[in-house]
C-alpha cells in the first residue's frame, strides 16, 4: 500500500517564504491555524495560492490569531475543515479552529466546549477511528505538545477527552511555538510541527495503521 503523504504547517503568521520550495510532492496539506497575524488577508491568499498550485488538498482550521476574513477564505475555497469531515484516499480528516480557556478548564468550560462538539459531527467517522487525522489549533492538555517555557500545559482537557474516546491515528495541532515535537495519547500520534515562522514543518506517512512523522525545517 502506498502511504498517504500530508504535510503539516502550523504557525505561518504571514510567513510565505521558503514555501513553494516544500509545498510539492503530498497528497496533503494540513494547515493547523495562525496562517496569518490577525488581518493580513491578502498574506492568506499569497499562501494559499502557493499550496494550491502544488498540491491537490488543503485542509486548515483558524487559529487565534486568523481573522474572520482568514476563515471566510479557507471556506470560499473549498479549503476549511472546521467542524467537518473531508475524506481523501480512506482517511477522514475532522477539525476545529480558534482555542479554549486552558488553565480554566472546569465543568462549565467542557460543556460548553466546541471541541466536544465535534463528537456530533464526527460520529459517521468513529466507526473506523484509525482512519482519522484531528487537526486543531490548540493541542490537548498535559502533553509534550502543549508546554509552554516554563513547563505549563496550556492544551484543552476537552479535546484531550474527545482523543481519548476517539483515538484518531494522528491529531496535529499548533499554537505552542515552543512545543514542537511528538508525542502520543493512547493510539494516537500526536505532533507539534513548529512555527513554519521560523522554517519547521513536518511529514506524515500513513499506511494503513503504521504512520511515520519527520520533523523538518527549511
């Protein structure tokens, strides 16, 4: 079986740079959120246009640094994968934007959480949990990939819940710049690409349930 070749950016905050010479190649692209510094729409475009002539599928979610306007991009091109599920080669990709209260993460937080909604929509992809890829701004709680400088977790407890349930294969997320790396909850690959800001990305092999990530930088 031939794997399924995703490549992971996260953190671009504007960053085009150095872009088009990785963006070729993959089956994949993932975009797990700050593609732009709040306003700079017209940076989204330039990078979404360099993705979009190398590779047939893009996928992101927004981060807490995106714009509306950055959101209303990814959706009018077909791109945005917040709160849906998009299938290509038997691997159903399901995500989320924006982020949560970390620390504050009591009852009334989880309740009302956004990513527990995901439950709801992404219930038609449980049955074939290691077909999943979650991607999300925000990582899941007490992780390797949600510290920040001084050893704090900052990730969600509730999406750190809907993974335990879940066990997607791989959840890829960003936010914590400091945090670049793997690690695992369960089943589940978990990866910090870094800030493609300062030139890290990373690859996703995936065949069947075997999965290989390198983490790159340009």
């Amino acid at each position: 079986m031939e794997p399924t070749k995703i490549l992971l950016l996260a953190d671009l905050h504007g960053r085009a740079d150095g872009l088009e010479s990785i963006a070729g190649g993959w089956d994949v692209v993932v975009l797990a959120g700050d593609i732009t510094n709040y306003s700079e729409a017209d940076k989204a475009k330039k990078i979404l246009d360099i993705l979009e002539k190398k590779c047939p599928y893009i996928f992101g979610v927004p981060g807490n640094c995106d714009s509306p306007r950055v959101k209303e991009i990814l959706e009018e091109r077909g791109f945005l994968l917040n709160g849906r599920i998009q299938e290509v080669k038997g691997l159903k990709f399901l995500g989320v934007g924006g982020t949560e209260p970390a620390v504050l993460n009591h009852p009334k937080v989880i309740a009302n959480s956004n990513f527990l909604k995901l439950f709801e929509q992404g219930k038609p992809a449980l049955k074939a949990a290691n077909s999943i890829v979650l991607v999300t701004h925000q990582p899941p709680f007490e992780t390797a990939v949600d510290k920040f400088t001084e050893g704090k977790h900052t990730g969600s407890l509730a999406l750190r819940r809907f993974i335990e349930e879940a066990q997607p294969i791989l959840a890829v997320s960003g936010h914590m710049h400091q945090a670049r790396g793997i690690d695992k909850i369960g089943k589940t690959h978990l990866v910090n690409p870094g800030p493609f800001l300062d030139g890290f990305y990373a690859i996703a092999h995936l065949a069947g349930n075997s999965i290989k990530i390198d983490l790159l930088s340009i």
